[in-house]
C-alpha cells in the first residue's frame, strides 16, 4: 500500500483529541480542497507491503491507530487492513470525505470522522447522501470552516439533515480563529462541538 507517513503522535482533533495513537497516512485522494493541508499526500509516498502494515499497526504500543490521507477509502485493500487491526484488539480512528462508502469499514472497534466540504474548500456536494444513514453515534461529522459563508451554509446542512453522530466544527488553520467560531457556535447551533487541531497548537505531526 502507498504511505506517505508513519508516527507515534495523539490524535490531534474531534472527539477522541488528545489520545495516543499511532498514526497511518495513504496517499492519494480523490479531491483537491483549497485549504489542504497535508497536498503531499495527494502524490507522494512510498510502497509498504499489506503484511508489513498490519502487523506494524497491531505491534505499535498504542491501543488507537489514526488512519488519514489523502483519502484512505479510495484503497481498495484498506477494509481488510482495518478488519486486521480491529482483530488484534486495535481501535481505528479512520478519517474520510465521505466520497466513497463508509459501510466497508464499519467493523467494531473502528470510528468513522467523515469531512462534509463547504464552499471554501472547492469540493462541496461531493459526499456521498447514503453515508449520512450510517453513520453512528461513535462517528462524528465534520465540517471545516474558513468564513462566515462555510459556516451558515453548515449550519443549514446540519438543520436539514439529521444524523446519529456527534457533530464538529472546525476552523481552517490560519484563516478562522477557534474563538469567533465558538461564539457563532453557541449563539446560533448549540448541538455542534467545536474542534481545534491539538496537534498544531502544540506542534505534532
């Protein structure tokens, strides 16, 4: 499979910020948001054979494994490596687009951050619909959020679609501050989370 890093870090957003994890990149993706912010991702990387990956993801002395891109469900091996990890007792945080189907990994142990494009980021509509139904109430939907036109146009998206998942709002790094967010946050939708990237704040990868 084509990896473009492998660290030990925490999770640095969303629900479960803060914890260790070891933390898998794939490259390639299938969209090209503006603000991006890891665009080596989209080409770069290396060949690790599927063995290899498994059994480093089951070794690695964390108990969670973070699985980003790029987009990783564009992989067609990925559902057997997350099904890999999740025997050897291995939670996987597995982040998405939503642009492909989220069912293939949905296995116990995995949680699903699925990011819902808004207008900044150019890519916007490119979800798939049926992936809302299924998300659950351990996976959270995402949202992130470079001005006040990303977030009422979120902040209608969320009021017309109901879903299980916890929901998150997130500021673009360097271009919305977490502080503003949280004021229109809890002045206008008060069932949204804000989330703020850890890893950055305290300099991780």
């Amino acid at each position: 499979m084509r990896v473009v890093q492998i660290v030990s870090t925490i999770i640095g957003e969303g629900l479960y910020a803060g914890m260790p994890c070891f933390l898998v990149r794939l490259g390639g993706c299938n969209l090209h948001c503006n603000w991006c912010d890891t665009p080596a991702a989209r080409h770069g990387g290396k060949e690790i054979p599927f063995a290899s990956l498994v059994d480093r993801g089951i070794d690695a002395k964390q108990k969670w494994i973070l699985l980003t891109g790029g987009e990783p469900l564009i992989h067609r091996s990925v559902p057997k490596l997350v099904k890999r990890w999740s025997n050897g007792k291995k939670f996987i945080l597995i982040e998405t687009n939503g642009t492909q189907n989220i069912e293939k990994v949905q296995f116990d142990g995995t949680f699903i951050v699925m990011d819902i494009k808004t207008p900044s980021s150019g890519e916007t509509g490119k979800h798939l619909i049926s992936n809302l139904k299924k998300l659950r109430a351990i996976d959270s939907m995402k949202f992130v959020i470079a001005d006040r036109k990303d977030f009422d146009w979120a902040k209608k998206f969320v009021m017309r679609n109901s879903v299980k998942s916890s929901i998150l709002f997130q500021p673009v790094w360097g271009r919305l501050s977490p502080k503003r967010l949280a004021q229109w946050i809890y002045e206008e939708v008060p069932t949204v989370r804000l989330s703020v990237q850890l890893h950055k704040i305290i300099k991780l990868p």
